[in-house]
C-alpha cells in the first residue's frame, strides 16, 4: 500500500461522525472516512428557482447584501454548470475529492460525479442526484448492487449533504450564502475569463437555513448542528449581475465525538464554480425501480 493510499484512508475515518444516524447511508467513500438548499428556497428563493425576476439584476453596493442576494439572482439564471473541489484535512490526512454536475433552479433537481481519491472504498465516480430535501447515491459502496441507487433524507446525514457525499451541491453552496453575516470587498479579480468582484467573511448556516426556508433549508440546518466553527469562513466571486461564479467554503468539524481540541479537529474546504448559465442541465430522478431498499441495519460499505 502507497503512502497515498494510507493517508486516502485515514482521511476517510474522520469523518465517522457525520455517518451516524442511517448507519447510515453514509457513503463508502465520502469524505474519508455536507441539501441545504437544493432546488432554490421559500420565499424569495422559491421565486430565484422558478427563474423569475423583475427589473434587471446587479451588484449590490454593499458587500453583505450583494454576497447574500447572490444565491437568489444565481437562481433566476435557471439552471448553471459545475465543477467541484473537496479538501479535507486533519493532522497529517488530507484527501481531495473532484466532481463535475449541474443544477436546474427551475426543475430543482442536480446531478454531480464526483472521483474519489486512490485508496478510497468505491472506485470510479460517485454519482450524486440532489432535490429539496434529498439526495440519490449511486456507487457509493460495495453492499449495494451495480447500478443502484440508494436515496436519503439529508436529515439522515449530521453533516446536512454539504460534505459527506464528497462535493456541495451548487444549490447548497449558493444557499449558505444567505447566511452572511460579514463581507468585505478584497478586490476585482478575472475568473474564467471574467472580471468578478471578491468577496470575503463568514457565514451563519442556521441564518442560512432561516432563510432558505421548507425542505430546502434542512441540509442547512443539519450542518449547522454539526460543525463545530459556527461562523464558517468563505470567499465568494461575483459578476456585475450578482450572480455566483465561484465560492470557497471552510467547514470544520470534530474527527472524535465531543472533542473540541485542535488536533482531533477536521477541516473540509469546499469550492465550487459555475459557469454556462442558462445552459441546460441533465438531471433526472432515479426511478422507483432502481432504488436499491437498504435494511436498518446494513450499511453501504
């Protein structure tokens, strides 16, 4: 075994914790070891997934108010590419997980294949299927059968699906944005090819999910009980209409129950980019005939 594979599986077992209540599903090659707002939000969400929007979008002056609209003017695109990076890191473990996808806003509904690192549990790529509240898992371990699906509630993960599948779905990255609580204008920067303003502060998830509202705000919720740094550091880029292109979020966690000291603390950097705004997204749910019944007391691996 390589040194790369050693470390792939220590990585892999900090993350017990969030695998808790559905023994659960958690997946056997997440995050070694966090949907939210999958789909758009209550409210002025609701009306961002559904693609509607009145006078022209822009910037905000103001920094909080501009990274906080962002999730909502992203969603009046209708739908966005992706690509994603997880980072996890804890002593001397450290695993990065890649992943590629999109998300409707108006059907609601994403679709992401994330590769797993060398050493992982599952080999190829995990392919993830998220709407408001839930989120299908297909190879995401040996115990369920080839091309089966295994569907989750995200009030079964601790971690909410921000982490645990081994991306944050471009819809829950938006949304935890609702929760800003600071923001400050670092500077302009080109991203892609496009000149964007960065933003950098921190984040409540609980205000987040307040703000996200019905199903779509669990994921948020359910994070916000787990991570143990509450007020979440990120960066964010935004175009001239306020629309998202990419957002750096830090999550922390504990790698032992209950233990707040340094060295047994995890922490996952989680970057997503969109791009193709408006570009359509193949995302379907998985039929009921292909969704693979997990007994209570079997787990994935």
């Amino acid at each position: 075994m390589t040194d790369e594979q050693r470390s792939g599986r220590r990585s892999r077992r900090a993350l017990p914790q969030l695998r808790s209540a559905a023994g659960a599903v958690a997946l056997a090659a997440a995050l070694a070891g966090l949907t939210g707002c999958s789909g758009g939000a209550a409210g002025a969400g609701a009306d961002a997934a559904d693609g509607r929007s009145g006078a022209p979008d822009q910037l905000a002056a103001d920094p909080v108010t501009a990274v906080r609209n962002s999730a909502d003017i992203t969603g009046r695109t209708g739908s966005a590419h992706t690509t994603t990076e997880l980072v996890t890191e804890s002593a001397d473990k450290k695993a990065v997980f890649t992943g590629t996808g999109g998300y409707d806003y108006v059907k609601r509904i994403g679709r992401l294949e994330v590769t797993v690192p060398p050493g992982a549990a599952t080999t190829g790529k995990i392919v993830e299927v998220v709407l408001p509240g839930t989120v299908y898992l297909q190879n995401s371990g040996a115990k369920v059968p080839e091309g089966k699906w295994v569907k989750l509630d995200v009030r079964q993960l601790p971690d909410g699906n921000l982490v645990s599948s081994g991306a944050t779905d471009p819809a829950s990255a938006t949304g935890a944005l609702r929760g800003a609580q600071k923001a400050e204008l670092v500077g302009t920067e080109t991203v892609g090819g496009v000149p964007l303003k960065h933003y950098r502060g921190t984040l409540d998830l609980t205000k987040a999910a307040e703000a996200t509202g019905g199903r779509g705000g669990d994921g948020l919720r359910m994070a916000a009980q787990t991570f143990t740094v509450k007020d979440v550091p990120y960066d964010a880029w935004l175009d001239e209409q306020g629309r998202l292109h990419k957002v750096v979020e830090v999550f922390t966690f504990a790698g032992v129950a209950g233990s707040k000291e340094a060295k047994d603390q995890v922490k996952v950097t989680s970057t997503t980019a969109l791009a193709d705004f408006g570009k359509p997204v193949e995302a379907v749910e998985p039929a009921a005939a292909d969704i693979y019944a997990m007994k209570p007391t079997e787990s994935p691996k």
